[in-house]
C-alpha cells in the first residue's frame, strides 16, 4: 500500500491513522501506517510535551504527525470565561433538566471534569504548535479549514508538511491557494466533523481539483478493498480514524462505549451539532436525540456547545450513563465488530489491499 506521498514521508504503507490516544497513533506508525495524534484535548503545554515525549520513545524513530483545530473564522481574542458568559441560560436548563431526567450523578467533589473543547480557541492552538515544532513531526494536519498563513509558514520552515480536511471541491480549491501540501477529502460517512458529499464522489472531485497536490480519501473507510477503491479514485492514501476507537490500544475508559460500539450497525450513527456547535457525525443516543428536537432550544454554534456540554459529558462518560454514551464515530462503525490490536487491523488491512489488487488483476486478464 506505498505510493509516492507514503515514500516521501517514509511510512511502509499510505495509511494516516487519526486518533486522540498516543498509545494509538504509536501504534499505527509502529504497524507501518503514519500515526497522527489529535491536540484538540491538550488544554495545557505540559500535557502534550509529556505524550509527545512518549510518542518519541515508542515510535521507533518513524515518522508521526500532529492534528489541531483551528477553525478558518478566528474567534475574538477573549477569555474562555468571556465567551461562557454568552451562553443563554434557556441552554443551561435544557442541560441540567436533560441529565435530571437521566439521573446522572454529579462529578465527586475536587473532580476535574475533564478536558473541554477549547481548542478551537486560536491561543490555544498556537501554544500546541509552540510544543510541537520542538518535536520530529513530519505533518501537521487541521481539521476545521486551512490554518492561518503563518502557521503554514512556519510549518514549512521546519520541514513540516500542512494537510487539511475538505469536504468539498470548493474547500479543496481554497487549501490549495492557502499553500497547503495534503488536502483530506473527508467524506459525508467520516466520523467528527463532516460536509454532506459521499467519498466516493468526492474524493475524484478533490483529485481533480487540486492536481497535482496530493489527497488522502477519508470517510467509511476501514477494509483494504475501501483503501484500494480510494487509490484508485486517484488518492495518495487514506485516512482512517473511527477504525481505531475499537483496537485494543485505545483508551476509551467505558466498558460500555466500546460495547455500544462492537454492537452498532452503519445505521446507529447521526451528523448532529450536538457535541461541537458543528455538523459531527457521532454515535446516535438519547443525547443527540434530544438536542436535535425541534421542540428544544437547539444547539448553540461553535464554540459555545462544545463548552455548555463538556461537563456535562464528563459526567455521562464518568458515570457511563449507557442511554446517553456515546463518542464521534464513522458509517464504518459496523466492520467495527472486535476488538483487536492496532497490528492486528494492519494486517487485516494488507490482506484485503491484496484482494483487491488481485480481483482487479483478474479482471484485467493480468492474472
């Protein structure tokens, strides 16, 4: 599974693996693919100098890249506690009322309530960056659009290639202009934040747009035969992400989530606004079910949801109130039936890329 842009970037195969958890993305690299290891949790500096220093240790001195958020339409230079005060309070009812219904337990007192969506913040963004160009990264990826000229710049000046996600040709056309080098083409199926066009339309799309930048196909990707189909639709790679939430290496902390995701068909998912403000395709539960009824408030845009809703999900997740449990996740949340080693989904990947190739071949009379 090499192609020209796995060379350059010295992986075995043309698999970017998109995780929040190091242990993952170490993984990944270690397997052969390229391990991209999500920021948008690190709050604190600190905290992401310590994984990517563990990230250094176990990754074998192969290359792993870095994945932040910072949205094309910056927000204000404000405080965190400034942006929670536009919150209505009409929302902060619907969310204590919502939980009292489920009876959710409040957190222990002294109980951190986790990490919150704040890294959409571009102060925060930027002190990511400062850790990370300190470090070997060899990408930096953005999920919310191109990110600012001088992080581009600066990227490069440290031999870092930028990629961004695309959900359209428009978006890819944009990334280009912006000097980015990789452009994602994530399709409606993905996981997270999504646009409403299918990867199989739109990956040709992106290919076509911004030829010759490169493009990794994203989106209800997670068998080899999915991979050979994105090369051949004219992507360099892949990029998987929900794939991951299942493996044996995650660190997920809910016996419940991970059995709610071994159980769930291609059908249990929903793009709702819930979790972010924004589009995100997620798992679909009496959470999403409610923000997403017409006789609620509806949910706030970005920022603001992610912040009404992070302690309120860390009270979900610590007390894994199962009716409401849930976690951003892809389509391909139906092949995810096992769990298995990060090695273990390389080489089921490999075999399938095998099959495909084959079929082809055969098709072809080549065989």
């Amino acid at each position: 599974m090499q192609t020209e842009l796995s060379n350059t970037l010295g992986a075995e195969h043309a698999v970017f693996g998109f995780t929040p958890f190091p242990a993952v993305a170490a993984a990944i690299t270690r397997a052969g693919g390229f391990g991209v290891l999500g920021a948008v949790r690190y709050t604190a500096p600190d905290d992401l100098a310590r994984d990517l220093d563990w990230m250094q240790q176990h990754t074998d001195g192969l290359p792993y890249g870095l994945d932040v958020v910072m949205p094309a339409k910056q927000v204000a230079d404000v405080s965190e506690a400034e942006v929670e005060a536009m919150i209505p309070d009409e929302h902060r009812r619907f969310v204590a009322e919502l939980l009292e219904k489920h009876q959710v337990p409040r957190l222990a007192e002294g109980e951190a309530s986790g990490w919150r969506i704040t890294g959409w913040m571009e102060q925060v963004a930027r002190t990511q960056l400062d850790v990370a160009f300190d470090y070997p990264i060899k990408l930096l990826a953005n999920a919310l659009g191109s990110p600012p000229a001088d992080v581009v710049r600066r990227a490069h000046e440290h031999g870092v290639l930028v990629a961004a996600l695309a959900g359209s040709p428009r978006h890819a056309l944009h990334h280009k202009a912006a000097g980015i080098d990789i452009v994602v083409a994530q399709g409606y199926e993905a996981g997270g934040h999504t646009g409403e066009i299918a990867t199989m339309v739109l990956t040709p799309e992106v290919v076509a747009a911004v030829d010759p930048l490169p493009v990794l196909a994203a989106g209800g990707i997670g068998t080899g035969e999915q991979i050979a189909a994105g090369l051949a639709l004219g992507a360099q790679g892949v990029w998987l992400g929900s794939l991951w939430l299942t493996t044996e290496e995650a660190q997920l902390h809910s016996r419940r989530l991970t059995a709610k995701l071994l159980a769930a068909g291609p059908g249990d998912t929903v793009r709702s606004r819930a979790l972010t403000g924004k589009p995100a395709r997620q798992l679909r539960t009496a959470w999403t079910d409610a923000w997403d009824d017409p006789s609620g408030p509806g949910p706030l845009p970005m920022p603001l949801q992610g912040l009404l809703v992070a302690e309120a999900n860390s009270r979900i997740q610590r007390h894994e109130i199962e009716p409401l449990l849930g976690t951003p996740v892809g389509q391909i949340v139906g092949r995810m039936n096992s769990e298995r080693s990060v090695q273990a989904v390389f080489d089921e990947l490999t075999r399938g890329f095998e099959r495909a190739i084959d079929r082809i071949n055969r098709i072809a009379g080549r065989a």
